[in-house]
C-alpha cells in the first residue's frame, strides 16, 4: 500500500478498534497525520489522561509509551516497534541510578521524562523540557541530582542559582548534533529569522538562541511573537513539520545540518498498520514499579 492508502486503512481500523493514536512532535509527517492528538512528552501525559478509547497507540519512543501506560494502566498501550528506544534514557541504567542514590543520599533525585520506568520509580520527582526550571525550583531540599540529560541540567543550573546541582553525564545524541556553523550560515540566508533551540542542546548553541524552548513551549514562543515571519527551528525535523501545519502563513526552517531522531523515525506507518491489525506490541509495566513511577509523575503534573 501507498501513504495515502495506508493513512485511509489505519484511519478505518482506528475506527472499527475505537482507538485513539497519540503522536509525538518529532513523528513522521504522515504518522502525525492519522494522529488524534499531536504533542511533546508533557503533553502526551498530560493528554493521556484525558483518553477515553481503551485501545492505545502510542507513536513515539519506548519511554513514552511506558508513560502513557503508567498513567493509564486499565487501558491496553501498543507500540508500533519495541526497539524505538531513546538514548538518552539509556544513559541511566537503574543500577547506576541506585548506587548515585547511595552515593548522594541528602539530595533530591530529578529526572527528565526521558528515563526508564524504573528509573522513573526510583527518583524523588519527574520533569520535562517544558518544566523542568519550575521543578527544580519547587522541590524541596537545595542539592538536586539532575538526571540524565546534562545539556538541560545546565539550562537549570543557570536559572535555578540557588540551589547546587549535581549533573548526570548524558546527553541526546540528536540535539548533541546541533551545528553552529549550519545555524550561522542559515541565519545569514534569513537575517529576520528568530533562532528556536531546543534545551537538550549544547550550551554554546544554547547561546545563540532567541528562545529556548521545548516543543511545545515552541508553539507558544511563535504565538508570542505575530509580527515574525520566520523562525529557524534547532531541533528535530519532525517539528518543524509539526509547526508548518499548526502556522500556515509562518516560514519554519531547518539549519543546513538536518537534526534526525533514528529511533523516533523507526516509527512507520506500515508499522502503525500492523500494530493497530493486530494489536501489537503491548506495552506493561509491573505494577510495583508502576505505582512508584505514578507517584514520580504525578508529583510532577501537580
Ligand atoms: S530526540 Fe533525543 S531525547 Fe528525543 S527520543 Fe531521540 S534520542 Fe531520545
């Protein structure tokens, strides 16, 4: 089958299954397309809440289902592909979480969405890009261990001075990517062009930015701003897809060094298919870990 008779059979049997699709930003432009609801991990939880359909697919990376699943654990989570896993989760493997626990026990464990279940049911409190500063900041105790991404653990640093946080050594291996040479070249093309970036990049691309911002917070940095054209979006391609839909009458570029998520891209639409066909691959959390992880999450949308 072509896309769009993929597209049209993955639309009927979302119908005939009463299934409800839930995509991430840097989806596939025609995974977004069949997606009831479109957004960043925030978003996804927050959303998932929300779904009334028993039958879920999540269309995105492994963590992120597990959320959907954490969250919702009545209702039956798929994921198109098993090994859509994130990096950048993989960089804090539960054991090494635990001995840090043992090795900091006066400090507040914080870790961004993009972790393990596990990991998740193993720390004080979750965040997100979008709120991690505000997190940070609330929770109790002045020594934070900030895991797993250190490019955002410094973007917190930064604005949350008060307190002393220790970093953990990981990073995206996408936004890691992110090239100032591609960035300058593309901004002397669009000398008008505001410079988005996403916080998992490095500091000295951070530093170029006129807004740093998660994915969704870029939807609201573009409503901020009515009298700009265009922007250059630092992230993965897949929002800059996602922006153009939701601005039609905006310009949204990619720096010359295209930024590309292999694992968020393993996510195809023939997969979508045989996925909602036969109701694969389910995604479970144990429920002990489950609870622990609830309470992580839970923290952190109060
Ligand atoms: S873009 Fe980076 S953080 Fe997001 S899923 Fe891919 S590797 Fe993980």
């Amino acid at each position: 089958m072509n896309i769009p008779e993929l597209q049209k059979a993955i639309l009927q049997l979302k119908k005939e299954k009463n299934a409800y699709i839930l995509a991430h930003n840097y989806q596939l432009p025609e995974i977004q397309d069949v997606a009831d609801h479109v957004a960043d991990s925030l978003g996804m939880a927050r959303h998932a809440l929300t779904i009334k359909e028993d039958l879920v697919v999540v269309c995105g990376v492994y963590f992120m289902a597990e959320t959907v699943s954490i969250l919702n654990p009545e209702k039956r989570i798929l994921i198109p592909d098993t090994n859509a896993g994130c990096p950048l989760a993989n960089f804090a493997p539960i054991e090494e979480v635990r001995r840090w626990r043992q090795h900091y026990p006066d400090h507040t464990f914080v870790a961004y969405v993009n972790s393990s279940a596990k990991v998740k049911a193993e720390v004080d409190i979750c965040c997100t890009s979008a709120n991690a500063v505000d997190i940070v900041r609330r929770v109790e105790g002045d020594k934070i261990v900030f895991l797993p991404d250190k490019n955002l653990g410094r973007y917190v640093q930064k604005r949350v001075p008060e307190k002393e946080i220790v970093l953990w050594p990981g990073f995206c291996v996408v936004h890691e990517t992110a090239d100032i040479e591609a960035i300058v070249k593309t901004k002397e093309l669009h000398p008008d062009a505001l410079v988005v970036v996403h916080p998992e990049c490095p500091e000295e691309i951070q530093e170029m930015a006129d807004g740093i911002c998660s994915t969704g917070q870029m939807i609201q940095f573009v409503e901020n701003h009515p009298e700009t054209k265009e922007f250059i979006i630092v992230t993965e391609w897949g929002m800059v897809y996602a922006l153009q839909k939701r601005f039609p009458d905006r310009v949204f570029i990619e720096p010359s060094h295209r930024m590309e998520c292999k694992n968020m891209k393993r996510i195809t639409l023939a997969k979508l298919y045989d996925s909602l066909k036969e109701e694969k691959f389910v995604v479970k959390v144990d429920e002990q870990i489950r609870q622990k992880a609830y309470k992580s999450i839970e923290k952190m949308l109060a």
